[in-house]
C-alpha cells in the first residue's frame, strides 16, 4: 500500500517553515512514504481538492483515501501515529 503525506505551504507562510524541519526528520525516517510538498500559490487547484483553507495542512493517504489531517503546526508524535494508520 502506498502512503502518502501532502504539505500544503506557501513560502511566505512563518508556521509553514516551522513545519519544515519536522517533516525533515520523518522523511529521513520514513523512507517507504512519499512526502509531497504543495506550494499554494503554484498549485491553487491541488489545494482547492482537498479543501485547504489554513497553512500549513498536512494530509496523510494511502490508497484508500485519506487517513488523516492536520491544520497548523502539528507536533511529530501526531504525524507518526497518523502515518502508522496508514501502513507506514
């Protein structure tokens, strides 16, 4: 099963960049899911299908949809257990 985790940022977005360095550090850890960053400002349709209204929004799928979201800065513990859910 694939997942996935999609980062909706935008480069001027101060939460987004603290996101960041988290993400990082699963993505190194994680190297079987597919991280995806989503820059806002380039990629409006993308955002606008999953509904993205607050920056940053981290959604975790596999391919049976989505498993999980989160909007604002959201601590690793959360992210890892959503990415377990969804048979990282």
């Amino acid at each position: 099963m694939t997942v996935r985790l999609k980062d909706f940022y935008a480069d001027w977005c101060g939460p987004c960049k603290t996101q960041d360095p988290i993400l990082e550090e699963l993505e190194a850890d994680y190297p079987d899911v597919s991280f995806e960053k989503v820059d806002v400002d380039d990629e409006q349709e993308i955002a606008n299908q999953y509904q993205v209204r607050s920056l940053p929004t981290l959604i975790v799928e596999n391919d049976d949809g989505v498993v999980d979201r989160f909007v604002g800065v959201t601590q690793r513990e959360d992210i890892e257990s959503a990415l377990k859910q969804a048979g990282a």
